[in-house]
C-alpha cells in the first residue's frame, strides 16, 4: 500500500514539474531587438549586392571550315535540367549569347545533337566549343 502512495506520490511530482518546466519563457523571447525604427533606416554594407542573378556571356566556338551545313538545336541548360537558352544554330558559327543565370549556378551544360559538354562559369563568362574530347588514358 506504502509502495502505491509513493509511487502516486513519484508521478504526481514528475507532472507537476514537466507543467512547471513546460511553461517556461524561450530563450528567444528574452532577447533585446535593440532599437527598432522604419525599414527605410536599415543598411546594408557598401559591398553587399542584393542581386539574386548574374550576367554570364556564353561563347560557342564553332567548326569554321566544317566540310557540311550541319544545324542543329544548341541548348544550355544545368545539372539539374533548366533549360536557359535554346535555338538553332550551324555547327560552322560561332555564337555569342548573353544570359542572365540565378547566382547558385557554377557549371552549364551545352547540348548540340548528340555533342553534350560540360563548362565551367568563370567570372562572367563560360567557353564551349564543338570539338570532341579525346581520351588519352588507354595510351602508355
């Protein structure tokens, strides 16, 4: 009978006390927002750019003196799948495209028939070029 009412006694103190600990202010509520104004007051370093995009200049160096008119569709698109651009071009032409990709992309894919290759963004600008990529690795 003692073991009951101390064990009614062990479980009534363990809800009161998770009730207690419970209803306790968060840490976050206690901290000083400093003083607030207008949002036209807030300012950002000269440096920050708000920009979520950026300019790139895609270059395609074509096949000048490719013995066939060869056109083909050209897509850039990223490693996930975005197409940013798509038209037809000759495989002959060089081909100069101005975009405006979002700020996360690093690399671009550039699909030309079954050419597909892969360039990284450098600066403001990426290179391509319609030659094939020779595996050297089986040579002694």
């Amino acid at each position: 009978m003692k073991t009951k009412k101390l064990g009614r006694h062990i479980f009534s103190a363990i809800i009161v006390l998770s009730a207690v600990f419970a209803c306790m202010p968060d840490e976050n509520d206690r901290v000083s927002l400093g003083n607030q104004g207008e949002i036209e007051e807030l300012k950002a370093n000269a440096g920050f750019n708000w920009a979520t995009s950026k300019a790139t200049e895609v270059k395609v160096s074509g096949l000048s003196g490719f013995p066939v008119e060869l056109n083909r569709r050209l897509n850039l698109s990223d490693a996930d799948g975005h197409v940013y651009y798509s038209g037809f071009h000759s495989i002959s032409e060089d081909v100069e495209i101005s975009l405006e990709l979002p700020n996360h992309i690093k690399y671009l894919i550039l699909g030309f028939g079954n050419i597909q290759k892969k360039a990284e963004i450098k600066g403001e600008e990426i290179t391509f070029d319609f030659l094939p990529e020779v595996d050297d690795s089986d040579i002694l």
